[in-house]
C-alpha cells in the first residue's frame, strides 16, 4: 500500500491515530503544521460520530477541474451515509504527498449522487507563513483579556447588571473591529462566537423597562378579547427573546432568580431585578402560540 492509498484509508475510517502516524512530523498541509491539519480533521471526524457517522461509506476518484494552478491534479471524494462529501486533491512528487487541496469544482471518475460539501477550512492566521501586525497583536492581546475575565465569573453568582456591564465592555471592542479586513481570521471567528453566546445577558437586562411597561398595559387586557391580544402581540413583538434552547432557570429560580449561562453552566447570573424580562417572554411565547394554533 503507498502513502496515498494509506491516507486515503485512514481518511475514509476516520481514524485520527493511523493518520498522525503515517504523516512524517515536519510536514504541512494547506499552508498549517501537521498537528493543526491534524486537528482540523478531529474536528471533523467528532462532528460526524456526533451525527452517527462513523466513517466515510464511498470513495470516488476523480479529478480538479477548477481554473486555477490546481486544475488536473486527481484526489477523492469521500461521501458519507448522509449524503455530505468531503473532496481532496493529492499533489505528489518522487511517490510522496507533499500537498493537499480543497476541491470545490471536481469531475468523478463515476456517477456521484448530489451532495453537500465539506471543507478543510484554515484561517489567515493560522497559516505557517502568517506575520501578525501589531495591530493583531494588540487586539488579541485585548480580547484574551475578555476570556481571562470570563473565567473569572465561574464558581460564582454575579449580577446580571453587572455581567452586562462587561458585556457592553467586549461589544464594543467587537463592533470597532474592521469585519472587511478580519473577516478570513480564526481570531475574529472565535470572538465572533464568543460575544453571540453572551448577548443573552445583554438582552434580559435590556428587556428590562419595556417589559414592565408591556405587564402593565397586559393587566388592562382582557384575556379573552382576541382583538386586544393580538394589538398587544403586535406591540411587542420587536422585544428580543430572553429565552433560547440553552438558558435554563435554577433549581430555586422561584426564591433567588438565578438563571444558568447558556454557555458555561459554572456561571450563574443573579436577575432578581429582571424577572420582568422572563414573565413578559412566558406571557407573550403563551399567546403567541394560541394564535398559531387558531391560524391567525
């Protein structure tokens, strides 16, 4: 068995170990270090057994037919069970691998079912020959000030004012960021993340007001009267959700009024001033649902 068909193997059984071993520890991949390219194909590999997909079932040669210097070179695509496929190039030289390529236009040596692409997706920062700015440098030395802080809230119960507070904090350095000019970094990708799984907070204690303002005009309302619900569901209606699949009230929710970050079960937020913000959601989701149901 050659290299390649060795490679090949490993790829389509997804296994991790054979192919750290078969790859010589100098080498690179796709402008990454083995131990990145490595990594990138865990990743991949985790998500599949997520989605009960513990290997690739076909296999099928074929060749580039991108207008670019890749044009030609032959590789695989390696489909899986649910119709997802994975498409590689193989460049050799003297019987060894010395790149391998995405493929996004590529002709089969047989007939292919349609399928749904999967990349090898590396960032510009990642790449060996990335020279990071100085302006990168200190942007991410901020933003590791953000994570550092955000290990600081485990283990603890922290008002949610205050949480928010700190999340207007790293907002602020996200919306500075030049989205044209980062877009292609891991950094900004992560941070990206990083800032959406925390909105939740900023929404609760953003509810706030409006949402004591909407429980009041909703005591006037009578709950029967369809026509008065409804202008009161139309109000309302741009106030941002509080709620989501991965906020969960705590156990004593009724005494204390702590809720669990989405994110980080280990933080726990205090919205003891906030508890307006959750009655108007579970008043409004319960209306809104009635209305569904009576197809309106």
């Amino acid at each position: 068995m050659t290299k390649k068909e060795a490679i090949v193997k490993y790829i389509s059984e997804m296994d991790i170990d054979m192919l750290s071993l078969i790859l010589e520890n100098d080498t690179s991949f796709m402008n990454i270090y083995k131990e990145d390219f490595l990594v990138k194909f865990q990743e991949m590999f985790i998500e599949c057994r997520e989605n009960n997909i513990y290997k690739f079932s076909k296999v099928i040669p074929g060749v580039c037919e991108e207008d670019s210097e890749i044009n030609g070179l032959e590789g695989y695509k390696f489909i899986t069970g649910d119709k997802r496929a994975l498409t590689l190039l193989f460049e050799e030289e003297n019987n060894d691998i010395i790149e391998i390529y995405n493929c996004e236009k590529f002709k089969s040596y047989q007939n292919c079912e349609e399928t749904e692409p999967i990349y090898i997706s590396v960032y510009d920062d990642e790449k060996i020959d990335y020279i990071p700015t100085f302006e990168h440098i200190a942007l991410t030395n901020r933003i590791e000030t953000f994570y550092a802080q955000f290990e600081d809230f485990k283990n603890s119960v922290t008002l949610i004012e205050d949480f928010d507070n700190w999340y207007n904090t790293i907002k602020e350095v996200y919306d500075s960021i030049n989205l044209f000019e980062y877009m292609d970094f891991k950094f900004y990708f992560d941070f990206s993340s990083f800032v959406v799984g925390n909105m939740f907070a900023h929404f609760i204690v953003e509810n706030g007001e409006i949402s004591k303002k909407a429980l009041e005009e909703y005591k006037n309302i009578d709950s029967e009267n369809e026509f008065e619900i409804l202008e009161w569901l139309f109000k309302y209606q741009d106030v941002s959700s509080v709620f989501g699949d991965e906020l969960k009230k705590a156990d004593d929710w009724e005494k204390r009024s702590l809720v669990i970050h989405k994110e980080e079960e280990s933080i726990v937020l205090d919205c003891s001033k906030y508890r307006s913000s959750f009655k108007f959601e579970e008043i409004y989701d319960k209306h809104y649902d009635d209305q569904k149901i009576n197809g309106i």
